[in-house]
C-alpha cells in the first residue's frame, strides 16, 4: 500500500504561480478609489509638510536662537494676548450668533432669509482690507458706534476691544454657519415632541436641540477662533497696538530682518499646532453619542 506525503507548503507552485496569486489577491481586497483619493490628498497635505520642514531645518539649525526668540516676554505676552483675543470673540459669537443660526435653520426659505445668509458670508468674500476698513470706519472715535462708545470709556483704535471686535467680524461666518448646519441636522419632530409634553420654545431649545448641536457648536468656535487668531489686515486697521502676533511678525520682519522673524513664525507654528492638535482630540469625545439620534 502506498502512501503519499502530505505537503505543507500553502503555496506548492512555483514563484511565477504565487506571485500571480498574490497579484489576484491584492486586486481583489484593495479599494484602488480610497489609495487614489489618500494620494489627492497627500499632495494637499505635503505642501504644508514641506512648508513647515523647510522652516524647521533653518530654525532647528540654531536652536539657540529659537529659545532665546521664543522666551522673549514681548513674543509670549503676543501669543497670550492673540490667543485671549480670539476666545474673547468666539464667546462673543456663541452667544449672539447660536441664536442667528437657530432662526435661520428653522426658518423657510425666503427672499428675506437669503439676503441674511448672504450678509452674514460676506466676511468670507471681501478682502481682508476692506474688512478691517468697515470695521474701522464703525468703531473708530467718530464712527456710528465708536462715538457713543468712547464717550461711555469703550475706545476701539489702538485698544484691546478693536483687536476683538476685528476678530469677531472675520470670524462669524465660520461659526455661524457650522451652527446652522447643526440645528438642520437635528430632527424637528423632537422639538416638537417637547412641546407637545409642555415645553416653551426656550425650554425646548436648551434642553433637545442644543445638547444635540454640542459638537457643531465646539467644531464652530475652533474654526472660528482659528481665523481670528490668524487675522492680521482686519486688525491692525483698527487696532495696530497691542501688537498681536501676526502684527509683532510683520514688525519684526520690517525692523530687524527675516531672522528673528522667522523663529517667531516657528514658534507660532509649534504652539498653534499644539493646541489645535488637542483640540482636535477633544472633538471625538463631544457628542458622540447625541450624533446617533
């Protein structure tokens, strides 16, 4: 009686044979749509890459320089101020642009509700200069509400109020609007549900549609506090001093050289994505679950 070994070898072909296999194999489980679509966007991506390692490279060449530049008082009271700023204005816009996005995802389409819309993007379309000269013009010491302003102690040109007020007008859109699509996302039969139990339209708003909309309104303000913090036309028209960090920059760039403003620019870059990065982070545990609804 014969008996015939077994083989062991998953392969038993030769290497022309498994790698025709191995081809069939990849083929068949690669989804070539998501590799092409993440090379796209490694090419968006590398650009910044490569932006910010050419800077590093110079930087940490001499990383003397770099912390003696970083550990300035003038560079760090600059980040305070313009990070301060900026969530200055965001609180400024979550408290009157939730309402805004509230009425405009509830209201029906109009004439009326589109020239509103259009108002409030208009930040997003103008230049940055003409930003900075609208809001110059308002709230400088004889503009329509810099005048009765100044009289009551609240001055604008020169002064921390300009900074934010500059940097709550190119910011609102981002956050406005990020609101709004987080109300329309949220099912109008629940608010109606609590008001059939007895709940006013308040009551309802802050109790059913606001705990659901916790994660549009968190992603809003991070990107709105990202472009005001990145304001740089819009703000010094209006408030060239303090000098917040785009301006410290330009000054610096103009007075003594690419050199020290270079590592000001690097420093901001560390620090900036630092704390976006944690951000970032804290986005996955807001609402994860209302988002299910």
């Amino acid at each position: 009686m014969k008996t015939e070994a077994l083989s062991t070898d998953p392969f038993p072909a030769d290497g022309e044979t498994i790698v025709t296999r191995w081809k069939e194999h990849l083929g068949r489980y690669t989804d070539w749509c998501t590799v092409w679509f993440c090379i796209m966007g490694a090419a968006l991506v590398g650009v910044t890459v490569l932006a910010i390692v050419n800077i590093a490279t110079t930087e940490l060449a001499d990383p003397a320089h770099l912390l003696k530049v970083a550990a300035t008082s003038e560079v760090i009271g600059s980040i305070l101020l313009t990070f301060g700023a900026g969530a200055n204005a965001v609180l400024l816009l979550i408290l009157f642009g939730t309402p805004l996005a509230y009425v405009l995802a509830r209201s029906r389409p109009s004439r009326f509700k589109g020239v509103v819309e259009s108002i409030v993007d208009i930040p997003l379309i103008l230049p940055h200069t003409v930003a900075g000269l609208l809001v110059y013009l308002l709230f400088m010491r004889r503009g329509w509400l810099g005048a009765p302003l100044s009289d009551v102690g609240l001055a604008f040109e020169d002064a921390y109020p300009g900074t934010v007020i500059a940097m709550l007008f190119v910011a609102s859109p981002f956050f406005v609007n990020t609101m709004r699509e987080g109300f329309e996302k949220v099912p109008v039969h629940l608010e109606n549900v609590a008001r059939t139990l007895g709940a006013g339209t308040f009551t309802t708003f802050r109790t059913v549609t606001l705990p659901l909309s916790l994660r549009h309104m968190y992603s809003g303000a991070v990107l709105a506090w990202g472009r005001a913090i990145g304001e740089f036309a819009g703000v010094i028209m209006i408030a060239y001093y303090p000098f917040i960090i785009s301006t410290l920059i330009y000054y610096s760039f103009t007075t003594d050289g690419i050199h020290t403003s270079r590592s000001i620019a690097f420093t901001v870059i560390l620090v900036s994505f630092g704390v976006f990065y944690l951000l970032r982070r804290m986005t996955r545990y807001l609402g994860r679950y209302d988002d299910r609804v």
